[in-house]
C-alpha cells in the first residue's frame, strides 16, 4: 500500500515558496505525479497554492482536465502534429514548443482565425542537449512564433539544467544561466523581458539566481532532496509517499540456508527470516541488494537474497517479535526512499515513479 500524504504536499510546496518567494509554481505532476497518483495529488497541490502544473505528455494534461482540473496545465513535451496542437488549443492548456516539426505545425495553423489562442513556452536549449532551440535558432524562432497570430501573448522562455542536482557542477548550471540570459537579451526589443522559467527542484534548492518567473519542482514537492546524497528531511521537506506491504511469511532458515532465486544470500545462522508482499511487479526495484535497508515494526531490517515479482525476503534477526501481517515499511515515513534510491543506484524520481498500478493508493 502506498500511503499518500496530502498534507506532506503541501508542506513541501510551501517549503518551494520559501526558497523562491517571488516566483510562481508550476508543480511537476508528470508520470502519475511521481507515482503518488496524478488526479489526487495534483488537487492536493492545487488547493496548497499551486500555480499552474506540468505534464510530459498531453494525455496526462487531458486525463487532469477529465478529472475537472482548471487552471494553468503544461505540457512539457507540447504537441506533436496538427490533432495534438488542436487538442491543446481546445482545451486551453499551455504547452511547450521545442523542435522544428512542432514549428511547421505551427506556422500552418497559426494564422489568423484558425482558432483558440495558443499558450506557448519556447524551450532553449543552454547544454543539456535534449530538447529545444540551439541558441544560434533560438532568437529567430522567437520572433516567427511571437509574430504567428493564434499564439496567445506573452509568449514564454524556458530551459533546463543538465546537473543543477550536482554541487560539483555549480559552473555549468550558471553557464546556463548566462547562456539564456543572454538569449533573452537577444531578443532586444527593449520591451519587458519574456516571463521566463528555468529551475526544477535542485536549482530551486541550490540556485537561486535561476528562479526567475516560474519555479518547476517536482521532486522536492514529494519530499525527497534532489540533490546527491542530499535527504529531503535535510531541505525541512516530508514524505509525501509510505510504502509498505505486510509480511505474508514469519519462519525459521537453518544455517546454510540460500534464500531467493539463484541463492544469492546464505543465511549465516538459524534465524527468523520475513517475507513481505511487495516485488518487482509492484515497482519494488529487482536490482536492489541484499542488506538494502527496510523497517519492521519501527525497526531497521534488511533485504537477503533477490526480490522477485511478488515477494521479498527480509532478515528478521533484529526484529524477532515480528509476525505475519506486521507492516513492513520499504520507505517513507522513518526510511528515506533516497536511502533506498542509493542502495538501488538510482534516484528518488525513478524508484517513485515506478510504484505500479498494483500498489493500493490510500490518500488521507
Ligand atoms: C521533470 C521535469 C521537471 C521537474 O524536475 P525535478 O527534478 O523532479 O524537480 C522540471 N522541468 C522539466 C522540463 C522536467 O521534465
């Protein structure tokens, strides 16, 4: 079960506003909001305040407005023919514009009485090299979109940081900075700047310079730190997700005994050994190893041998009282999910994410 906290939510957008008191928040929804539940979770940050949100993908930003979510939705990936741009259009959300065929699109059905307004954000790209404009377009497209008449002004400058989750990395997140920054400046038509919009969650922590118009975080609202080796708890954040699953299984291993599939893990001594309801089919990381910390009954334990699609085993020897049906925590409330991120060698965002569809999501 995925216990889903509402009130984490908003305690961690408020710990957003502290950081970038004069920027608005578009909270990062996306991949069913981080795996807590897209509907629930994304009212939640509305009722807290929230700004505006932001999707990947344009099913996403429909599946919200289905659910009788108004209000400013992104679509980070922006549309990618005439159906999708139409269809964002329609249902008057924003979107991102940053690949040349979203161009074309664009420019054959922008023209004047096509339509409702489009409300785009024009993505640069200042290093990370995946979406939006080479700075030498970026000025040039600026000017060809602003001037289209469907879209909506004012039209809106965006770009993301490759490693603002980095400290050692402080040098090319202000690279960036400057590279948009003068970007902005190149479009010298010395009216107001473009609102603009730059940080996610590590650069709301850790640089501020880029805060700008509109934060974007989406893992600090859930509660974990985005920075490496950083803890949420650190940032004054909560978990807004608990995972847990019973222990299906209390029993006794003798010594020698190879536990999981392919006997990865021996048990060094006759001891009590748990087996929880949770696997890889619940998003539960296979490739976590033995030792990766859990907690049963408030107490620290540890995996032993390979989780598999449905079950995990647990060493029970520093919680000998434990029984079947106790709640085994895999993190969250008292177990940071980073720690369990770090012992999967990956981050928060994608151990999050992956809580499948399988997992009951209680919101309280
Ligand atoms: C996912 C995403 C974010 C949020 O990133 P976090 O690291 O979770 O804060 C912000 N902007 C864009 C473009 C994204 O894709």
């Amino acid at each position: 079960m995925a216990r889903i906290d509402g009130s984490a939510l908003a305690h961690n957008l408020a710990a957003v506003r502290r950081c970038a008191p004069r920027s608005r928040v578009l909270a990062v929804v996306k991949a069913d909001a981080y795996g807590h539940g897209l509907v629930p979770a994304a009212r939640a940050l509305v009722r807290a305040g929230a700004d505006g949100l932001a999707v990947a993908r344009l099913g996403e930003a429909l599946a919200l407005r289905r659910a009788g979510v108004a209000g400013t939705v992104l679509v980070l990936a922006g549309w990618s023919g005439a159906e999708s741009l139409e269809r964002i259009a329609a249902e008057d959300l924003d979107a991102v514009l940053h690949e040349r065929a979203q161009l074309e699109v664009l420019r054959a059905r922008g023209g004047a009485g096509g339509g409702p307004p489009v409300r785009v954000w024009l993505k640069a790209d200042t290093g990370l090299h995946r979406l939006g404009f080479a700075p030498a377009e970026f000025p040039a497209v600026w000017r060809e979109t602003a001037a289209l008449p469907r879209v909506a002004a004012p039209l809106h400058a965006m770009t993301h940081f490759a490693a603002a989750d980095d400290p050692a990395a402080a040098d090319a997140t202000a690279r960036q900075i400057a590279c948009f920054d003068g970007l902005l400046a190149a479009l010298g038509d010395g009216g107001a700047p473009p609102p603009a919009s730059l940080a996610n969650s590590a650069a709301v922590l850790a640089a501020p310079d880029s805060h700008r118009d509109w934060v974007r975080p989406g893992i600090m609202l859930y509660g974990a730190s985005p920075l490496a080796g950083g803890r949420g708890e650190r940032h004054g954040l909560r978990p807004a997700m608990t995972l847990t699953a019973p222990l299906v299984a209390v029993r006794t291993v003798e010594r020698g005994a190879a536990v999981g599939y392919g006997g990865t893990w021996t048990a060094p001594e006759r001891m009590p050994l748990g087996v929880a309801g949770i696997g890889y089919g619940d998003g539960y990381p296979r490739h976590l190893p033995s030792g990766s910390p859990v907690l049963v009954g408030g107490r620290r334990a540890a995996l032993a041998g390979r989780v598999s699609m449905d079950l995990a085993a647990i060493d029970l020897r520093r919680c000998p009282d434990a029984r079947p049906g106790d709640p085994v925590t895999l993190w969250g409330e008292g177990l940071a999910v980073e720690e369990a991120a770090e012992a999967a060698g990956a981050v928060p965002h994608e151990l999050l994410a992956r809580v499948g569809p399988r997992v009951e999501r209680v919101f309280a």
